[in-house]
C-alpha cells in the first residue's frame, strides 16, 4: 500500500498507522498537480513494489466559494487538485498498468456535490461533476487494456470515525462543529455514512468482484441522490 499526500505527515502517518495494523506501507509526498512529481512517485512506487494494481484518486480539496465571490486563483488551485491531479496519477500509473499488463483498478473519489447543483461551492461541485464523466471516458480507453475504472461517490460523512482516528495518529480530537443543518436527517436513511463504508465499496471496486464493472459509479450515500427532491425523509 502507498500512501500518497503534498503534506508529508500525512503521507508518512497513514503508512505508518497501515504497519501498525500489521500491513505494509509506503508514505510518498507528491503534489498531484505536478506532472514531474506524479510521475516520480510512480517510478518510486514501481520501484519498490514492480507493479501497481489499484489507483485510488482521493486527493481533494473540499469547500469554497459560490460563483459571485469565487478568486480565479483558488477556482483553478481547486479544479487543478480534484479534476487534473485525477487526470496525471491516472494517465501515469494506467501507463504503468499497460507497460507491466496489469489489468488494474482506478477508482476516482466523487462527492454528491457532484451530481446536483450546490450553492456556494462552485468550483469543488464542477470538479467533481467532471470528474464523474472522466471516469466513463477513462474506462472506454482502458478497457482494450483489461483497465477499469469505476467512481465512488462520497457524502456527508460521520465524524466519529475520522476524529478516533486523528487521535489513533497523535493529532488533536477535531471539534464537532454543529452547522445548522442535520445532514443525518435529510437523507433517505437518517443516518450518515462512516469513511469504512466507503472503504469496503472501493475494496469490492478494487477487486475481482467487481470484474465486469467499469464506466460506473457506486454510491456510498444513504440514499441521497436518488432522493425524489420535495421528499423529506421521517416526516
Ligand atoms: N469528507 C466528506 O464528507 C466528503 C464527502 C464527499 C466526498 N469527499 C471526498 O473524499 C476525498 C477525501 O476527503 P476528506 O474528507 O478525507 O478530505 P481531507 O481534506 O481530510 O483529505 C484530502 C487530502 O488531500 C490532500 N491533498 C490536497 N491537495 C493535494 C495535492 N495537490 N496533492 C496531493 N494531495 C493533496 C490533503 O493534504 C488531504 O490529506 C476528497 O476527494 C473529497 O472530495 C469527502
């Protein structure tokens, strides 16, 4: 497992917590905007471990502004990040996958802001909508490689497990902010889903399973998108 961030912590910590776990990992820092970088630490990765099987595409940058307030530099900082960075570590590891002919897994990290439209974050929901048409059309070029590429799409996430798991890494418990919405009551099952069901869908997206899945996004949202939209849920 290669865990890869621009912040090195970040990078290093998450491998490290893997080893503790009894697996193995590898902590690479890469921006995912630099071309140079990506391809770097896919040589790196090739290196140490010959091959790669599945691409995760999780690097993210979350939140932002509506369209009348929104800085041209942090629109292209965010698109660079969510939508090209995507493009780079997949055009670099696929190439990787064609020359070793490893009929590999890409998987792109999605959000629900990038199905319907989201006020007062527009550069992050556009990012993310592209992001599930370069998933189809990355699937039809790899797919004479035996290359799938699925996405999964993410929502508002429950805060317990990611907070545990700050403090499993020696950082400081984060706040429990209380925004004005409840999110876990808007959505069709009443409650939010916890990062480790979105890892079980990218494990099953990862594996032989999911063989014949490609071109297709899998969902990880309590019911949200499918939600007929004047619907509200336990009422
Ligand atoms: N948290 C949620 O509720 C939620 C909901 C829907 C979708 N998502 C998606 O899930 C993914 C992970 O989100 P998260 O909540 O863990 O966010 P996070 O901010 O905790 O993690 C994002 C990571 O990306 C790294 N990153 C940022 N710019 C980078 C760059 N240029 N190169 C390499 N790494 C970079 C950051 O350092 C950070 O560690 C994102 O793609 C996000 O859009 C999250």
């Amino acid at each position: 497992m290669v865990c890869v961030d621009v912040v090195a912590d970040n990078a290093t910590q998450c491998a490290a917590w893997i080893e503790r776990r009894g697996g193995q990992a590898l902590g690479v820092t890469c921006d995912v905007t630099d071309e140079a970088q990506v391809q770097a630490m896919v040589t790196r990765v090739r290196d140490v471990y010959g091959r790669v099987d599945v691409l995760v595409n999780n690097a993210g940058i979350l939140g932002g502004l509506g369209v009348l307030e929104m800085p041209l530099e942090r629109w292209s900082r965010q698109i660079a990040v969510n939508l090209t960075g995507t493009f780079l570590c997949t055009k670099h590891v696929a190439r990787c996958m064609v020359e070793r002919g490893t009929r590999g897994s890409i998987i792109v990290i999605v959000s629900t802001a990038g199905h319907q439209g989201q006020a007062g974050n527009i550069a992050y929901a556009t990012s993310k909508s592209g992001l599930l048409n370069f998933t189809r059309s990355a699937a039809m070029d790899l797919a004479r490689h035996g290359i799938r590429v699925n996405s999964l799409t993410p929502t508002a996430t429950d805060p317990d497990e990611g907070a545990e798991r700050a403090v499993a890494w020696g950082r400081a418990r984060p706040e429990r902010r209380a925004g004005p919405l409840d999110f876990a009551k808007m959505v069709p099952m009443q409650k939010l889903p916890s990062p480790r069901h979105y890892a079980r869908a990218a494990v099953f997206l990862a594996s032989d399973d999911a063989e014949m899945v490609t071109g297709c996004d899998l969902r990880v949202d309590a019911g949200a998108v499918a939600k007929y939209w004047p619907w509200v849920p336990g009422a």
